[in-house]
C-alpha cells in the first residue's frame, strides 16, 4: 500500500512562493503523480501531473506558467514549486497517486492528508 504525505504549506502573501513536497513510501500505485487542491465549499480539482518514469508533466489552465511539479526518484518525492500566488489559490493541496494522464479524482486511487496553503491578499 503507498502512502503519501505532503508538507511545505503555509501563510503566503499575494505574489510570494510556496515549494510543497509529496513523500512517497510503498508501491507507487500506477505510474503517474498528481497534485489536487480544495477549497472550502468547492470541489477538488486538478492542479498538476507527472509521470513519474520519464518526468512528463501537465497543469491545469489556472496554474500554467505559475506552478511547476517535478520529481526526485532517488528521494521519491514529488513537488509543487508555485509562484506568483494568488489569494485565489488559497486551499488545501493534496498528492495523489494513479494509473493515468487524468485529471479526475476519481483516476486516483492513493491520497495523502493535505497540506494547507493560504494566500493573504
């Protein structure tokens, strides 16, 4: 069973950075890693994708050119480097790991327990 844990959130101001960081233990389940975000009364959406073998990434519209996510084999972690925040961004981030190019958390079968990032206007 994989497990996942996040960490790096925090309080931003309006056009700071944050680096989050996904710790992977156990089997990957399928080959590609995701980040997620939710904000309260709103639905969990798709931020960011990699796969996790040959590192190749896909974001969503609201965070092209912002945020990048990469990957450390060795240290088996994913990251989210965001940039450029904005208050809008404000939500809880999750890492999630799942068999696909997908953007559907429903694609996703291992999730880890968040990390909260707020963003001050």
């Amino acid at each position: 069973q994989v497990q996942l844990v996040e960490s790096g959130g925090g309080l931003v101001q309006s056009g700071g950075s944050l680096r989050l960081s996904c710790v992977v233990s156990g089997r990957i389940f399928g080959t590609y890693m995701a980040w997620f975000r939710q904000a309260p009364g709103k639905e969990r959406e798709f931020v960011a994708g990699i796969n996790w073998v040959v590192g190749n990434t896909y974001y969503a519209e609201s965070v092209k050119g912002r945020f990048a996510i990469s990957r450390d084999k060795p240290k088996m972690t994913v990251y989210l480097q965001m940039n450029s925040l904005k208050p809008e961004d404000t939500a809880v981030y999750y890492c999630a790991s799942g068999p696909r190019a997908a953007t559907m958390t429903s694609d996703f079968g291992s999730w880890g327990q968040g990390t909260q990032v707020t963003v001050s206007s």
